[in-house]
C-alpha cells in the first residue's frame, strides 16, 4: 500500500509503501518505480537493461548500508524495485539544508563508512562490483547517523577489458569514466570528488570537470586540515595510477589523517563510526584443536596456554602458534588457565585441579574434588583457591597440592574467585554470593535471586558481579550491603571489567553494557547478534568482547563505536586475552585466532 512519495527523478518516483503480506506489524518498504517512454529503441532497451542489472546486484549483496530487495516486477511501461525502507535523508539535502559547513570530523566519518561498503563491493565475489556512481544523492543518512548506498542503477560486475558506454555523473566521474573504462579506481575518484562537494560547497556539476586543483578545499574551507586535503587531493589524481591502489588504502589514509588532527574523537557517538568489516582483518596466527573451545586463554612466557573439550590442555608458542605440547585429562577442559612459578593450573570436567609444568606439559599433581571443575583458578598467598560443581571452593596447597579447607556452599561454583586483603569473594549457582576469610570462614553472604556464575571484581569500595537473574550488584566489600544494582534486559554470566569511570559486562540479551559508576545510569550499550557469555577485556582505550554470534568485537570504550569485528566459524562463550598489543581467542570452531590489537 503506497503510503507517499520519498522521491523523484527523470525516469520515475521513490514511494514509501507498507508491505501488506505482514497485517500484524508495520513494515515499511521502498518502492522505485521507473517509467520507460523512452522513444529510441535502443535507449529503451538500455534504460531496462540497468534497471534489471539493479535487481539482481542487490539480490547478491548483503550489508548494512546497502538496501535489501525484496521484489522487482514490471507493468508496460513501468518497471518496480521494492527494496528495504530508509528512514532519512540523503547528503545533498544534508547539503542543501546546512547552513555552514557541515564539521570535518562528520565528514570524515561518513567518508570512511563509504570506503568500508566501497570495500565490501570491490572485494564481492565472484565479481567484484564497481558501483560508477558516487555522489551526495547517491548516500542516505539513516536515523541512526549511519550511511546507506542507494541507486545500484548502473552498477557493473567489473570484468578486465572491458569497455562500455561513457555513464555517470558528470563532475563526479574521473575522466576514463568519460572514455567508458570504469575499475575500481574510478569509485575512488568519485568518493574524493563527494568529499570535496561536502566539505567546500562547491558543487562540480557546476564547475569545469577535472578542475579541482584548481579551487583548493582550504580556499574554500579554512578548517580543513591539510592532512584530509591531502588524502581527498590523491583520490582526485586525473590518473588513475596516482591515486590510491585500493579503497582500503584510501580508508587508511583518511583514518591516519582523522587520528593526527584529534578528528577521530570528536566523531559524534551516534553518527557513523571508522569500522573494519569481519574479511578486513586477517589473524597473525591461528591453530586448530580436535573439538570446541569454550574457555579462555592465558598467557605465559611467550606461551598461549588453553583448554579444550578434546580433553586436552593445549601450549602454543604466543608470537607463530606453533604447537609445543599438549596434557591430556579426562574430560573437557573450560577452566581458565593460572600460572604460578613454572606451572600452570587448570579446572577439568574429570573432576580434578590439574597442575603441569609450564615447560614441558608433565603432570606435578593433582586434587579431586567430586565434581566437574569448571570454575578457574586463582592463586595468592601459597594457596589455589577454585569451585567445583560437588558444591565446594577448594582452598589447596600450590606447592604440596595438599588440601587446606573446604568450604561447602549448596550448589555448584562455577565463579571464579577474586582474592583481595586476605577476602575469598565468589558466587555459586543458587544465586548465593559468599565473602570467606583465609580461614574457610563466612564472613557475609549475599543472595540474589538466580545463579551467579559471573566472577566478580573487587575494588576497594566495591564489590561487582552479575547474576543470571539480570541484575549487574554492586556490595559493600566489608559488609555485603547492596550499594546499587543496575537491571541488565536479560540474565548474564559475564563477569565485569572496569575502565576508568565506566563498568562494563555482557547479557544474554546479546547487549554489552557500560553502566557509569558515578551516576549507576547506562553511558552505553552495544547490539551483538546473539548473547554475550564471555566478559570484556579492556586494552588501553579498546574494548575488547566476544558473542554467540561467532564474532570479537573492537569497540572505543567510553564511547561504544564499533573500531572493527572479526568473524569466526563458530560461536565464541569464552573471552579474548590481550597481551604485548595481540589479543587471542579461542572459538566453538576449534580453532584459536591471534590479532593484532
């Protein structure tokens, strides 16, 4: 059901529509209507031509800012798109109603969005996609700040050598454009040739094409830094040689400059943000197991020790992945690994706390509890303190692995402890949260409504964790008080981290949070595709977090904008380890990824 008309061109109008296959919900569509009263037959047959090469590019391409398609039919004269609807408006308007110039920062930021979907289609497979009509009209900005690529009209699956009819935007296209060669460098010149318009106001439509050296952005606009006119100057190149080899290149460029002249902080947290999609990241190293990894790494003298549901313990030389050796247990490894001295300590399903020699993975003892060890290690003053599913945190020996104490809760520990001022604080699965002393003592215990198998983080004014009854507490280290609890949209099992006034923690909502500790409001959250088991890992100004969804996720965080994802072949349940500016992880699909951070 046509609802208005969004827009209108020389060949057809833009209508927003309501899709009425879906009577219970509002769900609105885009539908592009192009009218052929072309009188020339060849003029026609082309007209047609690239709108039907429209419908199938859009049919193989999945993106965020790119539109989906739903249907495309015709009817005499007039042929349909019916695509996803985009909620605002596009840049030349954002131009035409501006009343200044529109901030550098904002510019950038959408110029480097660009280059990610520029990237995503010149690196389509099997044919790279040429887009050939770049241009303010051409880029939507959505409700949520972010740009969306419109009119796939006379997109071309690019093929080496061949030539075609001159098509595109006068002032925007480079000159072999003009000759009918259009590569990938030809959308290069066209995104220069946007920023340009963008931040001068000078439309090259108007303007004598190619002539851009010749009304400098700075004459124009004086705030342009010379760094961002350098990167815009290069894409301009009349040659295509000159200008940058790849996209990438030209993001890089473009994110290099923003970085130098302090534009990347002042991007606006809802506008668009510098991300790296999932293929632009290539790990340093990976190495495969036998079967899922569901825990977390741990680093030693340039040694990744991690565990496995092969049954085994796996070393891993930190700087290649080559494999040093591996300890075999007798049932699946998730505990997180602690060293101490030479050895390494680990949890295991056969229900015992295993301890092996850093170097060379042979056994120095071992403690059996009367249940699966899923909890991980934590090792101060002499002793190893780590919960078991029998009901029990075992407080042993670190030399002898002789048994200390004891101490019985009513369900299982599956939290790893947090030692601070001689204080055992832990969680355990019937949502009991204990303070024990050296002693194997109670000194509080707080109870909250559902299982806490979040590890807690001790400060000296608080005690943090999450419970799976959705709520992130904070106590009173010394008396177990509630000071504040922030309601989380669904249980959690992550344990928190903190970064400078922010705490942050993941739900099963697939949301990672940052709840401000001087207000307990929310700073920020951010959407995963599935729950967020494992716990996020700060890195100087980064945070770093894993999701069901199978992806780590490289967020700025005070802010919470996306910095890049990388995609593995399985969900991820543990956390990523950081280490010497590398951040490791393991993932469901065997495999354990090292990146650069």
């Amino acid at each position: 059901m046509i609802q208005d008309i969004v827009g209108l061109g020389g060949m057809g109008s833009v209508y927003r529509a309501r899709d009425l296959h879906f009577p219970n919900v509002v769900k609105l569509v885009a539908v592009k209507e192009m009218v052929n009263l072309a009188p020339d037959p060849q003029v026609r047959k082309t007209v047609v031509e690239n709108f039907e090469r429209e419908a199938n590019i859009l049919a193989t391409l999945t993106h965020p800012s790119i539109p989906s398609i739903f249907d495309y039919f015709s009817s005499d004269d007039r042929s349909y798109l019916v695509l996803e609807y985009v909620n605002g408006k596009d840049l030349e308007a954002v131009l035409r109603d501006s009343e200044g110039f529109i901030s550098t920062a904002q510019v950038v930021a959408w110029a480097i969005e660009l280059c990610d979907v520029l990237s995503f289609l010149h690196t389509h497979k099997p044919d790279k996609i040429i887009f050939r009509d770049m241009k303010p009209s051409n880029v939507m900005i959505d409700s949520r700040g972010h740009i969306v690529l419109v009119d796939f009209g006379i997109a071309k699956q690019f093929q080496t050598g061949q030539k075609g009819t001159m098509i595109g935007t006068e002032g925007y296209s480079p000159p072999e454009q003009y000759r009918g060669e259009a590569t990938h460098l030809a959308d290069i010149y066209a995104l220069g040739a946007t920023i340009h318009h963008l931040l001068t106001k000078r439309d090259p439509r108007l303007e004598p094409p190619f002539s851009f050296e010749e009304r400098p952005i700075p004459a124009s606009n004086p705030d342009v830094s010379s760094e961002v006119t350098a990167v815009v100057n290069r894409a301009l190149e009349y040659e295509p040689k000159d200008r940058y080899p790849t996209i990438d290149e030209m993001k890089e460029a473009l994110v290099a400059a923003a970085r130098q002249t302090g534009l990347l902080s002042k991007i606006p947290s809802t506008k668009a943000v510098p991300t790296i999609q999932a293929e632009g990241i290539k790990p340093l190293w990976k190495f495969k197991c036998e079967d899922e990894i569901r825990g977390t790494p741990a680093y030693f003298d340039n040694t990744i020790y991690i565990g496995c549901y092969d049954n085994n313990l796996y070393a891993l030389d930190a700087a290649e992945g080559k494999f040093k050796w591996k300890y075999p247990t007798d049932g699946g490894v998730v505990s997180t690994p602690a060293t101490s001295g030479n050895n390494v300590f680990f949890g295991s399903e056969d229900q015992r706390l295993h301890v092996v020699s850093a170097r060379s993975g042979k056994i120095v003892w071992s403690h059996y509890a009367e249940g699966p060890v899923r909890s991980s290690p934590r090792i101060a003053e002499g002793h190893v303190f780590i919960g078991s599913d029998d009901g029990c945190l075992h407080a042993v020996n670190s030399v002898t692995g002789r048994s200390v104490w004891t101490f019985s809760s009513a369900a299982a520990i599956r939290s790893t402890p947090f030692v601070a001022n001689e204080l055992i604080y832990v969680g355990s699965e019937n949502g009991e949260f204990y303070c024990i002393d050296f002693k194997g003592k109670v000194k509080w215990q707080f109870r909250s409504k559902r299982g806490v198998t979040s590890s807690p983080f001790v400060t000296e004014h608080a005690v943090y964790f999450t419970s799976q009854d959705g709520m992130l507490y904070a106590l009173d280290p010394n008396s177990g008080w509630a000071l504040w609890k922030f309601r989380l949209g669904k249980g959690s099992i992550s344990s928190p981290s903190i970064y400078e006034h922010l705490i942050f923690t993941g739900a099963a909502d697939g949301f990672i949070y940052a709840v401000d500790l001087k207000t307990t409001k929310e700073a920020w959250r951010f959407r995963t595709e599935h729950q967020v088991t494992g716990s996020p890992i700060v890195y100087k100004d980064a945070l770093y977090s894993t999701s069901i969804d199978g992806h780590l996720y490289c967020l700025d965080a005070l802010t919470g904008q996306l910095r890049w994802k990388f995609a593995t072949e399985g969900p991820i349940t543990g956390s990523p380890l950081i280490y010497d500016d590398i951040v490791y992880v393991g993932s469901t699909d065997h495999q354990v990824y090292a990146l650069l951070a």
